[in-house]
C-alpha cells in the first residue's frame, strides 16, 4: 500500500521549499490555511491567504477539494493544464497542486501525493480537462526517442513541484538540450502529435503547444515523477 502525504510548498517562483509535511490516510480530513493543521501562508508570510483555505479529504481513489481561500485557487495536476478551483473538487489524480491567489511576490502551493494511485484508476473521475482517451484504443508504446523529446520541449509542464509560469523550450532550446538537429527533434514530436490525435486529441495544434502532451499523460504514456521532496518535515 502507497503512502499519501499533503505538504505545504512556499517561497519565491524558483526558489520555493517544503515548509511542512503530514502523512495521510484514506478518510482522513486536513484543514489547510494561516490557522490549519499545516500551516500555509506563514512561511513566508501571506495574509491574503485565508486562515482555513483549503480543507482536503482523502478518498479511495484521489482527492476531495474543498477550496474557501477568499482570493480563490488554481488545480495544478501533474502533468495536465492547470484549472480555477471551484468551491468543491474532486479530483482522482496521484499528484495534484493547489496554488494558492492572487499570484504576488511569493507563491503558496500545497502538494497532495499519492503513491498507490496509478494515472487513471478504474472507474475514477479524472481532472475536469479529461478527454476521451479512456474510450479509444491505445496505441502501442511510446518510443524512447519520442519519449526524450517530449520530456525535453515539455520539462516545465512536467515537473514536480510545480513551475509557474510553465513555458515549454523552444524547439532550437530542446535541439541544443538533446544534441539532435530542430528537424530532429520536430520529427519526434510530430509522431507523438500523431498518435495523440489517435487517442481522441481533437484538433491539431503546434508542436510546442502542450495540449497533446496532456492527452498522452492521459493515456498513460508518461510517468509521472517518483522522487518527492519535503516528506519528513513536521513529520
């Protein structure tokens, strides 16, 4: 059985660091805020975030996301685009960050783990920004050539922790990056376009546009990180 935590995840954009941690378990409610059980807006200090701005509830398969910060809050879910919180989400997804608004010197996030949630659990509800990729067929694996450009063009929308701003590279960037040539790397990317297409992507778009890559993370084709940062602090 996988381990779930939420961590508290502050500072300036580029330089922020896990200020606190708290393993979780299935059921369990966490109030998150100035005054929550993990304190967030403290460290550094933000007074625009409210003293209960999020309250998480650990379900089955994800997340339960109650969101009552005044200002409002972004989903950030590993590896899709990022969406306005509602008042209430819920979003099966083994990783998904909460970025605190309004956006100002510092960023606030808090970060909900989940090791035992693969990216798309049987009967589960996906982010809001799901497409049909659970009711095509998928084609066979993503070759490592692909896979390398993907990661390399699109290394901002697929990190862990969040970036925000997430630019992906430009192509002349990923080609230096991979010591491959620009018509190389377009290749790579053009064939994983393809097959996004063939997963239920619905329109073509640029290569360096992230949204096909969303549809192939979708489909399982990227895994998202194992490594995570930050989980013994307040233990």
């Amino acid at each position: 059985m996988g381990e779930r935590w939420a961590m508290i995840y502050e500072g300036v954009p580029g330089a922020c660091t896990v200020t606190a941690a708290k393993p979780l378990e299935v059921g369990q409610t966490l109030e998150i805020g100035r005054e929550g059980e993990l304190p967030l807006g403290v460290e550094p200090s933000n007074t625009a975030i409210s003293r209960s701005a999020l309250t998480v509830t650990v379900n089955q398969h994800g997340w339960d996301i109650a969101v009552s910060n005044r200002n409002g809050a972004v989903l950030h879910p590993w590896g899709q685009s990022p969406e306005l919180a509602s008042p209430h989400n819920v979003v099966n997804w083994p990783l998904v960050a909460v970025r605190m608004l309004p956006d100002s010197a510092s960023q606030h996030w808090a970060l909900l783990q989940a090791d035992d949630l693969p990216i798309t659990p049987a009967g589960a509800v996906a982010p809001r920004s799901h497409t049909q990729t659970d009711h095509v067929e998928r084609p066979g694996q993503l070759p490592p050539g692909e896979r390398e450009a993907l990661q390399t063009v699109f290394e901002p929308q697929l990190s862990w922790p969040p970036v925000h701003p997430a630019e992906p590279r430009l192509l002349k960037q990923a080609a230096s990056k991979l010591g491959i040539s620009i018509s190389g790397v377009q290749d790579r990317l053009k064939s994983a376009h393809a097959r996004a297409l063939r997963l239920g992507q619905n329109r073509n778009v640029a290569l360096t546009d992230p949204s096909y890559l969303y549809v192939l993370v979708r489909a399982g084709y990227l895994s998202p990180p194992v490594a995570y940062p930050g989980r013994v602090a307040n233990e």
